[in-house]
C-alpha cells in the first residue's frame, strides 16, 4: 500500500497543536485523517516512511457521518449524508517534530526577538517622504 492510499491529510487544530508541543520533552501527538480501509500497522508504517520518524503508539477513531437537512428551491427538504470518516492519533518518541505548518520553531523564536518599535519624529517624517518621492520617481 502507497503512503497517499493511508494518509489522507493532516488535522490541525488547537487541541492537536496542544497535543503536540509538550512541555517534558516527549514526543508529541498528531493527527491524519486516514483511509477507512487502514489499521495500525499500515499507518504506523505510513507515517515513519513519509516523515521519517519512530512513531510509539497509533490510536483509531471512526465516526459515521451525520445526516444533514437541505432545503432545496423545488422540494422542501432534501435529505443528504456527510461521508464516514477516520482518524489516527500517532505519537511519536522523544525528541521528533513533525513540521505541519512549515515552520521551525527555532525561526518563530527568532522572528519574536527581532520585533522592535520604531517611534518617528516629525522630522523624521519629513525625511522618509522625501526619500519615498525619490524613489517614485527613479521608477
């Protein structure tokens, strides 16, 4: 089985991004939304191939679809189904990350130390707009 027939995507929420910056130093916990064909191993497996990780523990959770109430133009109500789905909680060993979000957590750190404010003067404003018309009409 391929890695995109087991994972479908990644969840990102609040209570997952919780999950997963641990304060003790543990791997953390993530969520996927997986095939409904898929078991433990298959994702275990998945996981560690696709991010290159040692994933500890896998927990399941299916859920049926709930049904939905529509109101058409024609009919007055049209019954319809929202699709089954499934989950996966994959927990990973100490030390491992897995970046859904694209960035390092070491570079957030850094963007927070470099914020500084500025205060400008009149006469600083002054300066700034004539360097802006300078450069408006280099262009």
């Amino acid at each position: 089985m391929k890695i995109a027939d087991v994972l479908i995507k990644p969840i990102i929420s609040e209570k997952i991004l919780k999950l997963s910056s641990s304060s003790e130093g543990s791997g953390g916990w993530y969520a996927f939304e997986v095939a409904k064909s898929s078991d433990k191993f298959g994702i275990k497996m998945a996981v560690s191939r696709a991010f290159g990780v040692d994933v500890i523990k896998v927990r399941m959770l299916s859920s049926k679809g709930s049904k939905v109430r529509d109101v058409n133009k024609k009919t007055s109500l049209v019954k319809n189904k929202r699709p089954d789905s499934k989950k996966a909680y994959v927990k990973l060993a100490k030390g491992q990350i897995i970046n859904l979000l694209g960035e390092d957590k070491k570079e957030e750190k850094k963007k927070k130390g470099k914020k500084k404010t500025v205060k400008v003067s009149s006469s600083n404003k002054n300066v700034l707009k004539s360097k802006e018309k300078e450069n408006g009409s280099k262009k």
